[in-house]
C-alpha cells in the first residue's frame, strides 16, 4: 500500500496553526528582549537609549552565560519566537556569540538595528545562520534628514549594512518611526526603498514616554507629528495597498450586520501580554511587556517559569477598576492604545491617551468608518457615550 501524502504548508500557515492552537494556552509562545539599552545613536524619538559608553549600564547588562542559561528556560517552557532589541545590539562585542547560542537553543530570531554597526564579519554570520529577518530603522534617505533625527551623521554606515545584508540574501525589512524631524521626506523614503530594494517601507507614528533612566521622561512626545499629519500619510502611503481601508470597512461591515467589534473585557489586559507573550530587558527583568516595566521579576534571583507563571494573577487575570471611553468605543478594535501606552503617558494602566484615540478616529474618519465613532474625546472625561 503507497502511504498517504502528507499535505505541505507554508511557514506562516504553521505559525497560524500554532498561535491559534495554543492562543488560550499560558505558554510563551513569542517574547522580545533588550540586549542593552545602550545605543551609537542618540534618535530624539528614544524611549530608552543611552550613550554607547555609559559603563554602569553596560556593568549592570547580563552576561553571555547568563542569557545563555534563561534562553534554556524560555526553550523548555515552550518559547519559539524571540525578538533580539536593544538600545542598539550590535554594541555589545559579544553579540554574535550570543546569537549563536540562541540559535543553537533553536529559538526563531528576528533582529533589530539601525544598520550601522553591521560588519561584513557580521553579515558573513547572519547569511550561515540566518535569522528569520533582520528589520532595521532607516530614518532618512538624505543625510540631514537623518542626521535630524539620530543626532549622529551615520545615513551611509546604515546604507552600507543594508546592503551587506542584501548582496548575502539576508532577509530584511526597512522601517521608521515618523517624527517632526523626518515627515517632510517619508514619502521619499517609501518611494526609494521600493525603487532600490524592492520592499515596501513600514512606518510607526507612535512615540511613547521615556521608560528608563535619563532625559526627560516626556521629550520624545516633543517630535510627535501631530494626529491630523499622521492620518494624511496614512491616506498617502495606503493608497497602493488599500490595508487600513480594508481594515476599517471590515469594521463597518461587522457593525452593520449587528456584530459586537468593540475590543476589551473586564480585565486590563486583553492582548497576549502574560498570555503568550514576555519580555526581558537588559538587566534580567521578566515582565509581560517592554511597555509595562512595573509588573516584574528578577530573573538573576529565581527561574523564567517561577517568573511566568507570577503572570496569571499578577497580569492576565488583573480586572479594570473602573470604565473608560474605550469601553463604548465602537471603532476600540482598531486602536494602537494599551496599558502600556497608558502607563508610559500617565503612570495608569487604564487611562485613555489622547493622542491614540486621535489617530483612530481620524483614520476611522478618513477611511469610510466615521459612522461607527461613537465617542468623542474630551480630556479630563473618564466616560463618554
């Protein structure tokens, strides 16, 4: 008898498979972790970079050996994907070292980097032992622009990593955040990446709070771009894709067939934070975000899983303590707005910021949901109806 075939799938059909699988379950399916905070740029938007040479920082960073052996933890609590951040990663020398022992622990590896610091060293590495993809910020396609933003005059050494990566066939994505300092030039730089490399540019308009030591807490909110500004690129750069309007007509169309798409539950945290989903950051602290640093543990003084499992009571089981506009927002289910964003803006895990909920609106407005805005924003208002 010729055995049965067995039916092929695609890499991200299996990732499918798995997060749906196991998206009710208490298993670290994808987490994130800063390296250092420490960074060879200074970007004005930074919510935690410090200067490359702040040796108490980099005094305090855990060891390779001490990675190494939490890696092992994540890996037998069911960890698979893992995003390497930073502060800048390349800063430490002895990041490729630990980049192979994470692999070798067989975790998925997405890197972030400003691209400057790669070397051909580096790219040599990558291309035998590749990530699933390299994403790197380029904040401008002029130096002045990028300097305007970075502070340091670095647009050709992030140039040249990006191209080491591409001639060794690296997987990469380009991307920014969009400040004051780099609006004018955001369609050029979409334009030119798609004309030189073939990708389609990402962008994030959100510029939270410093959440670490140094600066002003609120200076990077100094070069947000305004919500209105945000929108009108929104409404340029989906022109070709039609994402955001798809999405938001998606939402009209389940509000019209009587479909409840508000997002939320009684409890604070409705995402995968706790759930599935951790972060450590460069001194061994486990918590269920990188936005939400106050919910924590000391994974120096106890085990990744003693930490996790703290995650239930302490986080995916935590209940609101009061309403907000958020609850009877009609349009909630397309907001950037979390916890974390309310806890870095006003040191509340359920105050509503703003500013997100100028953004969605605005583009609920500008992509044909303006019929499902049922709150309006009004600062100091806990509840609107």
């Amino acid at each position: 008898m010729t055995p049965a075939a067995v039916p092929a799938i695609g890499y991200s059909q299996l990732v499918e498979r798995i997060k749906h699988g196991d998206g009710m379950a208490h298993v670290p399916l994808e987490g994130s972790w800063e390296l250092t905070y420490r960074c060879n740029l200074a970007c004005t938007h930074c919510w935690v970079n410090l200067p490359a040479g702040d040796r108490r920082a980099r005094q305090r960073e855990l060891t390779g050996d001490e990675i190494d052996r939490i890696a092992g933890e994540i890996v037998d609590a069911g960890g698979l994907w893992l995003i390497l951040t930073g502060g800048e990663i390349f800063l430490r020398p002895d990041f490729l070292d630990i980049y192979r022992r994470l692999k070798r622990r067989g975790l998925l590896l997405t890197l972030y980097t400003n691209g400057t610091m790669i070397t051909e060293r580096t790219a040599d590495l990558l291309a035998e032992y590749p990530p699933s993809l390299v994403e790197i910020s380029l904040y401008g396609i002029t130096p002045g622009t990028y300097a305007a933003v970075t502070e340091v005059p670095a647009l050709e050494r992030c140039l040249r990593g990006i191209r080491l990566l591409r001639d060794r066939d690296v997987k990469i994505r380009l991307k920014s955040v969009v400040t004051t300092a780099n609006y004018d030039e955001f369609l050029d730089i979409a334009a030119w990446v798609k004309r030189e490399f073939g990708l389609r540019f990402r962008y994030d308009p959100n510029i939270n709070f410093r959440k670490i030591e140094g600066r002003e807490g609120t200076a990077p909110a100094r070069v947000r771009v305004p919500a209105s500004q945000v929108v009108a690129l929104d409404q340029a750069l989906d022109a070709e894709t039609d994402d955001l309007r798809g999405t938001y007509q998606d939402m009209v169309d389940k509000a019209r067939q009587g479909i409840d798409i508000r997002r939320g539950s009684g409890y604070v945290f409705d995402c995968g934070a706790g759930l599935n989903a951790y972060h450590i950051d460069p001194y061994g602290r486990l918590t269920s975000c990188m936005m939400v640093p106050s919910i924590g543990y000391d994974l120096r003084e106890g085990s990744f899983r003693e930490g996790w499992d703290s995650f239930l009571e302490r986080v995916v089981y935590l209940k609101k303590t009061r309403t907000t506009r958020c609850d009877s927002c009609a349009i909630s289910g397309n907001c950037t707005g979390c916890p974390g964003w309310s806890l870095l803006e006003h040191g509340d895990l359920e105050e509503p910021v703003d500013y997100v909920c100028d953004v969605n609106h605005g583009r609920a407005q500008a992509f044909g949901a303006g019929e499902l805005i049922s709150t309006i924003r009004m600062k100091g208002a806990p509840v609107h109806g």
